[in-house]
C-alpha cells in the first residue's frame, strides 16, 4: 500500500524529515543517494538539495521537474524498512 508525503522539514545536511498520510514520521538522510549519480549529482548543491516540494498529486518530494522520489522508497529510508516485494530488484 502506498503511503503519500504529507509534509517534509529540512533538517539540515542532507536530512529531511518526512510525516506520511498514517501519520508516520522519520527522518531520510539522502547523502547517500548522492553516490547513486545521474540526477542526483543535482543533490551535491545544498542549495539544490533544500529546494524540494511535495507534489500533493503524486504524494512526492520533487526538486523542480527534474529529481522526485518515490513515497516507497522514503517510507521504507524513514522506518528502516524493507521496500516491498515489488520494487525489490533481483
């Protein structure tokens, strides 16, 4: 089942604190995405980084048009959580 973002808070660094639509709230330090490249060499600006909105339609955090993560993967970054079956990669 997904979980939409409903609010996030920059925390510094790299961290963002994200609460979901089940009133689940966690932490999601997204340095580690910086290793990961493509889009989110964007990230290695703080600047960038701290620009992020939440697409109320799609229950996501953007920065602008070109970087969104999925409400999954933040949810399961926030809980220490496993991704679902679905998107696990084989």
């Amino acid at each position: 089942m997904l979980k939409d973002v409903v609010s996030a808070i920059y925390k510094g660094e790299y961290n963002i604190e994200v609460t979901f639509e089940d009133g689940v709230t966690g932490i999601v330090d997204f340095s580690k995405f910086l290793s990961n490249g493509g889009v989110f060499e964007k990230f290695r600006n703080i600047e960038f980084f701290k620009n992020f909105r939440i697409n109320r339609e799609l229950g996501v955090l953007t920065w602008g048009s070109e970087v969104d993560i999925a409400p999954e993967t933040l949810y399961a970054e926030a809980t220490s959580s496993l991704l679902p079956d679905w998107m696990e990669l084989s």
